[in-house]
C-alpha cells in the first residue's frame, strides 16, 4: 500500500512549472541525479525562492493567475520552518 505523498493534492501543471524553473537554474538539483526523485526536488523548491534563486509565490501568482489555488497549497504544504 502507497501513502499519498504531501504533493498529490498540486497539479501535474503545477509541479511542471515549478521543475521547469528549478531545472532552469543551474544551482538546483536534477530529478534523477543521485537518485533524487522529483518529489525531493520540489521539497526543496521553497528554499530555492526563499534565497532568490527561483520565482517566489508572489511572482508565480503574477505569471500564472489561472494556478493560483494550486500554488497556494503548494507553498503551503512545503512550508520551511
């Protein structure tokens, strides 16, 4: 039996956004490199913002409005701290 991982509840568009901006950086880690899912990548999309290296959720809400509540939780559920 799997457990449902914190991400279930965002969207494939969401998670494709927010891989495409990480992979974009070349300071972001790769899913698949060191045997890093893209569950573990998107953990880490949050500090990525928070050190300005990534678009925050402001900025994601700016660029894409229609992904707003979907973000939102996002954020939400990978909160730091």
């Amino acid at each position: 039996m799997t457990t449902a991982h914190p991400d279930a509840p965002v969207h494939r568009r969401v998670r494709a956004l927010l891989l495409d901006y990480l992979q974009a950086n070349p300071f972001c880690w790769r899913p698949g490199a060191d045997g890093l899912t893209v569950e573990d990548v998107l953990d880490d999309y949050v500090p990525a913002a928070e050190a300005g290296r990534v678009p925050g959720l402001p900025q994601l809400l700016a660029y894409h409005p229609d992904l707003a509540g979907e973000l939102q939780v996002f954020f939400a559920v990978h909160q730091h701290g």
